[in-house]
C-alpha cells in the first residue's frame, strides 16, 4: 500500500538515511532560499541600472531594518518550530496544532507592534542607519514602504518554518517561489514604468511578500499539511508561549545582533566614502548566496534533530548532525572557490562603476573566507535550538556579536582602516566554529544522551 503524504514526511524524518535526509530536507530549502535571495538581489540589480550609486547605497543601508523584521519572526517560527518538531516525535498532535495557531497569532501582533513604532520613529532609524546627505531621502523612502508592510514580511517567513517544522518542504517553498517572481515582475513595473526608484522596490518587495503569505495560508485552509492549525486554539496557553520565547528568544537575538553589527559596519564604511557602502552593499548582498546555503541545510537538520530527539532516538540524531555538518563545508568550500575566481564579474552584474567593482570584488573576496565556519557554527546553533536548550544558542550570540564581532570591527578598523575592517568577521567565524562544535559536544554529553 502506498504511503500518504504524511506517512512519507514521518518516514524521511525517522528512518530515511542521514545524509539522504539532511539533502532531501536541505536542498529544496536552499532552493527556496536562493529564490528568497532574488528578492535582495533583484532590487539591487534593478536599482543599479538606475545609475544611481546613491540609490544603491541606500537600499544597502535600510536593509537592518529589514533583519529587524526577520529577527521578530525567526524568534516565534524558531521556537514555535522547535516545540512543533519535538511534539510530533513524541506523539502529541495536539499540542503541534495548538503551537502553529500560536505561532500565527504572535506573528500578527508582533508586525503591527513593529510597524506603529517603527514609522513613529522612522527619522531616528534613517539617521541610526548611517544615511548621509546624499542617501537620506532615498534611505526613509525604502524603509517606509517596508515598515508598512511588515505584517506580509513576517507573515510569509514565519508560515515557511511553521510548514518546514513538520517536514513539508515542498509546501514551505511554494510561498518563496510564488513571491519571488511576483517581485521579479513588479519590480522594472515600479521602478522604471511608474518611476518610483527606491519606493517601487521596496514595494514590489512587500507584495511579493504578502503572495507568499497568501499561498501559505491557502495550503492550511485547504488541509495540504499535518498541522491544522484552527481557531479554537487562537488564546495560547502559557506554557506554550513561555516555550515559544523560551526557545525563539536566542533565535532571534542572533538576527536582532546582526543587524546591530550590520549598522556599525556601515557607519564605519561611511568614512571610507559612500560608493564603498555601495559597493560593501552589494558584496554583502552575493554574500546571501553562501548564506542561504548553510541556514537551508541547518533548517532541514532542525525538524530531523527535533523529531529524533523527542521520540528519544538520540543514535539517529547523532548521524543526522554528522551528515549536516559535512555537506553543509563541503558545499560551502565550493562556493567560496566560486566568489574567490569571479569576484570582479559577480559585481560587475550590479554596478558599472570602477570603484564600486573593485572594492566589492576585494570585500566579496574577504567576507567570504567566513562560508566554511559558519556553516558549523549555524548547524550547532539549529541543534540547540531542535532540542529546546536555546541557553548554548544564547551563549553562542552573546560571544559571537557582542563579544568578538563588534569589538573586532572597531579595532581593526581603527588599526588597520578598511581591510582590517574586513578581516573582522573571518576571524570571529574562525574562533566560533571550534568554540561552537566544543559547546555543543558538552550539550550533548552534559545532557546524559548515550548512544
């Protein structure tokens, strides 16, 4: 008798081959995610044949606010993800629809909490953001209409990991793709048809967002998927909010201290000349491109550690760990060979400008010496997380951001101007694999998990 939907899911989940299971999971995220990446590019791309380097730089600098945004939803779809995942292992179906209806109704009060205060203080953000003279306009231009649609934002990226936490990758990507191309499409409309620059970007941004949003909850509504989320659950429990934060809070605290570092990066690059934040813009925005790789193969990791770990199969977890952390170097080593051989040409496709090639391509050629290490460290942090110990998560942000990363911007930049700027985030990545791996060897042990 041929296997549900369902059963297949649980079937890849508890018995698939890890290394089948960590790609099987994996790649179709990462192609997700490569589509998600469009939704940056394509606007930078659009905006650079504008000629208008200022533009540019303004879409690079208003790009904070937009982590800010995914930070709020990585915190309810991480920990609404992760209790989801260990409900299913253990049995409790309940319990996993009561978490998704929880996780849908935080994310909708959370983006109208973000909207009202961040368009009340929007001067304050653009200024906070290191826009000049030259790139204010544009800056609060592109954060308004982002801001305003904040609710399609996180919407679409919350929904994604409520349907990847149950193993429905294919459904989890549906969104992605749908919203990438009505993007693709809206964007030159915008931008160039309806002239309005920055603005048209950001909004074809927002709509593509909210068609992702859209065909997440047609998926639910129409009972394609194994959770059902429903109405009669939509007061959460408190229990199942303090497990949300409990888990979700690190989660997003390593999103919402990206964006801090990402601010001060380019407060720093600011002094070097406003096409070097052009320039570092773009760089920055292939860099997503090794990015999305590794947070596609630890999302597909999460629900096999998650599911394992609660049905109590900690063998299997083991294997599945192992198979994420060797697939997930290996692919990054080789994109890495990739932007060391065509770092002039890749940011070539965005600027015709000399000085924004060359220093891109020396940016692109340093940042990506990190691909290799953070791909461990990612993975680490998604078994934290996949198992409910979200405190190593916590411990790992902490040190990675505040204690490394920041610091290590200031001094080298002040040390050694923009190339030891540069070189900060290697050598933090470098410092929190070995640190990462060794945390989590004593989460495990500590846990009192024998195999």
């Amino acid at each position: 008798m041929a296997l549900s939907d369902d059963d297949k899911r649980i079937c890849t989940l508890s018995k698939e081959n890890p290394y089948r299971a960590v790609i099987k999971l994996g790649v179709p995220l990462i192609a997700g995610m490569f589509i998600m990446v469009l939704y940056n590019l394509v606007d930078t791309f659009f905006i650079g044949m504008t000629g208008d380097d200022y533009q540019l730089a303004a879409v690079n600098l208003a790009y904070p606010v937009m982590m800010v945004t995914v930070a709020v939803s990585n915190m309810v779809g991480t920990g609404a993800s992760s209790l989801i995942g260990r409900s299913i292992g253990a049995g409790k179906k309940e319990l996993a629809d009561r978490t998704a209806t929880a996780g849908m109704v935080l994310t909708l009060v959370n983006s109208l909490i973000l909207t009202l205060a961040g368009l009340a203080l929007i001067d304050f953000i653009v200024k906070g953001l290191g826009a000049g003279d030259n790139t204010f306009g544009y800056t609060k231009q592109y954060v308004a209409v982002i801001l305003t649609g904040t609710v399609f934002t996180m919407g679409n990226y919350t929904l994604g990991q409520l349907l990847r936490s149950e193993g429905s990758v294919k459904y989890s990507i549906a969104g992605m793709i749908t919203g990438t191309a009505v993007n693709i499409i809206l964007d030159p409309v915008f931008i160039f048809t309806l002239d309005l620059e920055v603005k048209g970007a950001a909004a074809a941004t927002v709509i593509g967002n909210a068609s992702g949003m859209l065909i997440s909850l047609y998926l639910y509504a129409r009972r394609k998927t194994i959770l059902t989320p429903s109405v009669k659950y939509i007061r959460p429990a408190a229990g199942i909010l303090r497990e949300i934060f409990w888990v979700g809070v690190p989660a997003s605290l390593e999103t919402l201290l990206t964006s801090v570092a990402y601010v001060v990066n380019n407060n720093l690059a600011v002094a070097y000349g406003e096409l070097t934040v052009a320039a570092m813009g773009v760089a920055q925005k292939i860099m997503t491109i090794g990015n999305y790789i590794y947070q596609g193969f630890a999302a597909g990791v999460q629900p096999l550690m998650g599911y394992n770990y609660g049905a109590g199969n900690y063998a299997r977890m083991k294997k599945c760990l192992k198979a994420g952390l060797i697939v997930v170097t290996l692919t990054e080593l080789f994109v890495m060979l990739i932007f060391a051989l065509f770092a002039p040409q890749l940011i070539d496709i965005f600027s015709d400008t000399d000085t924004v090639i060359d220093t891109g391509a020396r940016i692109l050629r340093t940042v990506m010496f990190i691909l290799p290490c953070v791909g461990a460290v990612s993975m680490c942090r998604m078994s934290f997380q996949a198992m409910g110990k979200p405190v190593y998560a916590f411990v790992i942000t902490l040190i990675r951001q505040l204690f490394l990363y920041v610091p290590l911007l200031l001094i080298l930049d002040k040390t050694f101007g923009l190339g030891g700027m540069l070189w900060a985030q290697p050598v933090t990545e470098l410092i929190m694999m070995v640190l990462s791996v060794r945390l989590l060897i004593h989460c495990i042990n500590s846990s009192g998990i024998k195999v």
